[in-house]
C-alpha cells in the first residue's frame, strides 16, 4: 500500500494566514470573525481555479471574489493591503502531519504547485517522501485525469492499492476515485459532514492502511 498526498492545505499550511488578512481589513475599519473568513476562503478556494504560480493580479481577483461573499466591496487600496500582509507567509506543517513519520509504508506527493514545493516538503519532512509529483514539472494537474495517471504509473502499483488524501473534494477526492484510488477527503474543519469518504485527522489513517 502506498500513501499519496496532496499538499497544501493537506499536510502544510501557513499558519498566520488569516490573522494577517483580519489584521489588514482592521486598517478599513472592518472587523471580521476568522471563523467566517475560513470557511469562505475555502468554499471560494473549490470553485477558482489557482495557476501553478499566483500573483498579485490573481490574488486581485480572488481576494475580491472572497470579500463580495462576505457583503464587502473591495477598494483598490484593500486590495493592495491583503496582498501585501498576506504575501510570502512561511508554510509550516499541519500538527497532525507530524503522524506520517510513524507511518510505515512508501509516502509520495501529488499536487498543483510550483516546484518550489520540493524545497518546502524537504525543509519540513526531511526524505519522508519518496516521490513529488509537481504540476508545475509534468505539464497537467489536478482534477485532470492524466495527472492522477502519473502517478499511478509512477509509483508502480494499483489504483486501488493507493490509499490518497487530500483536502478538496473537486480537485482530490472526485478525480482520486475516479482514477481508481482509495481516496479520502481530509476535513479537520467539518465544513463536509455529508461527505461519506471523509477523515478530520491525518492519525485517521491508522485505519485506513
């Protein structure tokens, strides 16, 4: 059996993420709950698609897209203040994500990113990974079914002996089951309760392999 994870989102995080976005609507006089940024932040992040490499332009886009959802209209100049706060955050490691050490059994990557992913993943689970599949080094990406077929050809086994998680049910869960995998969603925030293939802590998959 052979565990295949996304990233972002999955096992890695920025953790002051959102505190910097609040910290900046503060200076425009809008007092926003994090509970209510999280979750539309990641009902936003589902239907906008991400390029392997984001930008200030794309983050325009997307950031307005996030406060039209929360009843704010976004100004220039907000706009530039998010960016600005929220840029160049320092990714870190989910808590739990400390379990997969215990784990005995081959560990890849797959996911839509740059190929600075590898320094990162190197820099916070030293050789947990025998394989990366990065989107931006093979040419297609996720929810495509030929970027879910490198891996599967990658790694040399079964679809169904590929236990994968990740924390999107459009880019991970659907396309991973379609390909064959034993997919699973990870939702530490219970934003899916009516997901039936669904874990809300990575040590879940103690019970999986």
């Amino acid at each position: 059996m052979v565990l295949l994870l996304d990233a972002a989102n999955t096992i890695i995080y920025k953790p002051k993420f959102y505190d910097k976005f609040i910290e900046a609507l503060k200076h425009h006089k809008i007092n926003l709950e994090k509970s209510d940024l999280r979750r539309i932040h990641k009902i936003i992040s589902e239907v906008y698609h991400f390029p392997d490499r984001t930008s200030e332009e794309f983050y325009e886009g997307f950031n307005k897209e996030l406060l039209y959802s929360l009843g704010i209209i976004a100004k220039d100049d907000m706009l530039q203040d998010i960016f600005k706060a929220c840029s160049y955050l320092e990714w870190e490691r989910f808590e739990d994500a400390e379990y997969l050490t215990e784990l005995d059994c081959p560990k890849a990557i797959l996911s839509n990113f740059n190929s600075g992913l590898s320094t990162i993943l190197n820099r916070l689970f030293p050789k947990a990974f025998n394989v990366k599949i990065i989107s931006e080094n093979t040419g297609t990406r996720k929810p495509n079914f030929e970027f879910f077929k490198k891996a599967i050809d990658t790694l040399g086994v079964k679809p169904s002996e590929i236990i994968y998680v990740g924390d999107s049910i459009k880019l991970d869960l659907e396309p991973g089951l379609n390909a064959g995998m034993n997919a699973w969603l990870i939702d530490r925030d219970n934003y899916y309760p009516y997901c039936s293939r669904r874990i809300s802590n990575l040590k879940e998959l103690k019970n999986l392999l």
